[in-house]
C-alpha cells in the first residue's frame, strides 16, 4: 500500500510538471490560467468523495460551501473599516497582522482584514455553518438528505444575490493578492501564473495525501463500514452520528478552502458559484471520477472542467458535458483509473513474480 501511494505521489508530480512542460514548449502557458481554476474546482470535487464515497451521503451544498469561503474571503479583505481605525481593538488587530492599512485608488488608505485572517474567519465559519447544518441533515437519508443539502444551497445562493455586501448579482471583485509565504502569492496576474499552477496543484496534492491517509485509517474504516450497513456498524459500538457529520464537515472545508484560493487568484466571486447546478456538477464528476478513487476524481474533474473553461463545446458544453459523463459511468463505473490500476497492479505482480523466479533459478 505504501508501494502504490508513492507510486500515486510520483505520477502526480511527474504529470504536473510534464503539462507545465508542455505548455512552455507549445507556447500555450497561458492555458495554465484555466488549468489552475479547474484545479480549484475539483477540489471541491474529491472532497465530496469523503461524504458520498466512504460515508455514504449524497450533498448537494458543497458548491455553497465553496461560496462561504470565498465570499468570506472576499468581505473581509475588500470592505473598509477605516471607521473604526481608532478604536483601541482595531488598532490591538493592526498590531498583531490582522489588519492592515493599504492605500486605495484615490490616494486614501483602507483598513482591511489579511488575507491570512479572512482565511482563518472563513475555515471557522464554514465549520459552525456545516455543523449546524450537516447536525440534522445528516440523520436523514438518501434523496431526503439529497434534497436538504440542495435546500441549504439555494438559500446560500439567493442570500448572496440579496445581500447588499456581497455585491448582489454582480459579486465582489477587486479582492488582493494573498502573500502565502516568500515569494509564492495568489494572484492572477500573469507574471504569476506559472506559481499559481504549481500552488494549486500543491494543494491538490495535500488534500489527496490527507484524505489518502484518512480512509486508510481507523476512520476511514469506520466510515466504509458505516456507508456498507450502517445498523450493523451501530451494533458493533461504532458512533455513526458523530462519523458523518466529521466527514461532512471535513468535506466542507475543503471545499470551502479551495472557495478561498479560487477567489484570491481570480480577483473575485459571484453567486453563480453557490448555484444549484454547480452543485449538481461537483457530484457528477465524483460519481464520474470514481465515488471511492479520489486520484480518479480529480483527473476527471479537472480534465472537464478545463475544457468547460476553455469553452471547447461552446453553446453545446453542457450536453457534451453530460455525454462524456454517461459514456464514462457506463464503461467505468469506478472511475477511469480504477481499470488503469487494476492493470498496474497486474503488471507489478508479474514483475516481482518474474524477479523471485531469476533469484531462485541462480
């Protein structure tokens, strides 16, 4: 098993470099622009693997919880609190970097959240929001499950449009560049594409060696056994309740967490991103990648996403969108990696079988 996800950590590493390579090569690195949204984007998607794969519950939130923490996000490090500026808390929060003072097109200073902070107030919200929603969803099941999550999202998606602060149907742009660490920085700007690529897919990589490691684990055990009968994991004294709704809130904030990047690097959001059919597009691309082979979900969601960004199909994206998605559960219902390495674990077989028979002939 260590073999195989090193193998796995290898291969990713190999391949993203390769499409960097590629694309220099061609003379096409403005592709990564898209590349690296796309990557954000199934983000979302692996982390709806934890809830429908291994816990067995179907979510349609998760694009409003990619919202929540992009709109956070958004809020904290674009709205001025220059009003505020000599109250003894806002100038204690200037002090330890929670704010910061910078100046505006007018040649004023702004007072607003860090963009670390805002990352913080967002990963915090997102658990209380997913907590207090996941709680009582979560103790309902299939398509009543299904459809309280879906509840949850459109309220989400018309709060943002009818909300004042958060730019109603136009969003919110204008959000600063986020200084992660050194010279790596969230930004779209063009000078940066290049590292944004590469620190997406370092996220990318982070939440499939997470996740990788937890459903190996002891939960993740527990989640698998909760998803194949859940009355007889309860029997044998395994906390069902509390199960689900750590791997929802999990999910959420992974979510969530690619929500924040996304609107760091494009410079804004909108509502659309909270909209039912975001949603029902993350969980399509999961059931497409392979519900319980994370690898296989975040090569194919990224994969369609890019061509959807690239605008590929045009007018027609959505039903080839929804052809590809057919043909590929219908051939491969887990996943178009799961045969990939069904045939790799074939192939290693026969080469060490082949290397114990040389040892044993000499």
């Amino acid at each position: 098993m260590k073999f195989r996800s090193l193998a796995a950590v290898l291969a990713f590493v190999g391949t993203v470099v390769a499409v960097h390579l590629l694309m220099h090569v061609t003379g096409k690195e403005f592709c990564l622009s898209q590349l690296t949204m796309s990557i954000y984007y199934s983000l979302v998607v692996i982390s709806l693997c934890l809830v429908m794969g291994y816990a067995g519950q179907v979510s349609l939130g998760q694009g409003a919880f990619f919202s929540i923490g992009g709109y956070t996000a958004a809020v904290l490090t674009t709205h001025d609190l220059a009003g505020v500026r000599q109250a003894a808390w806002a100038q204690w929060l200037t002090r330890v970097h929670v704010l910061v003072l910078k100046p505006d097109l007018y040649g004023g200073e702004v007072l607003t959240v860090t963009p670390w902070a805002a990352f913080g107030a967002a990963m915090l919200i997102t658990v209380v929001v997913a907590s207090l929603v996941g709680y009582p969803a979560l103790r309902l099941k299939g398509q009543y499950l299904a459809m309280a999550t879906l509840g949850f999202g459109l309220i989400v998606n018309k709060f943002l449009l009818g909300t004042g602060f958060t730019g109603g149907a136009d969003g919110i742009t204008g959000v600063p560049e986020w200084h992660l660490l050194g010279p790596l920085t969230v930004s779209g700007k063009a000078a940066a594409r290049v590292t944004n690529y590469y620190i997406a897919c370092g996220l990318a990589l982070f939440a499939l060696v997470l996740l990788g490691n937890l459903v190996r684990s002891r939960v993740g055990r527990a989640l698998q056994a909760i998803n194949d009968r859940e009355t007889a994991a309860n029997a044998m004294g395994i906390d069902t309740a509390a199960y689900k709704l750590w791997a929802f809130v999990l999910s959420a904030v992974l979510a969530a967490a690619a929500g924040v990047f996304f609107t760091h690097y494009a410079g804004g959001i909108g509502p659309s991103e909270a909209g039912a059919l975001k949603s029902v597009r993350y969980v399509a691309l999961a059931a497409a990648g392979g519900m319980t082979n994370i690898w296989g979900a975040l090569g194919v969601s990224t994969a369609m996403n890019y061509f959807s960004l690239r605008g590929w199909f045009g007018s027609y994206d959505t039903g080839v969108f929804g052809a590809i998605l057919i043909i590929i559960v219908s051939v491969a219902p887990d996943g178009p990696l799961k045969p990939l390495g069904v045939w790799l674990d074939w192939m290693i077989g026969r080469l060490f079988q082949r290397t114990r028979d040389e040892h044993g002939a000499t």
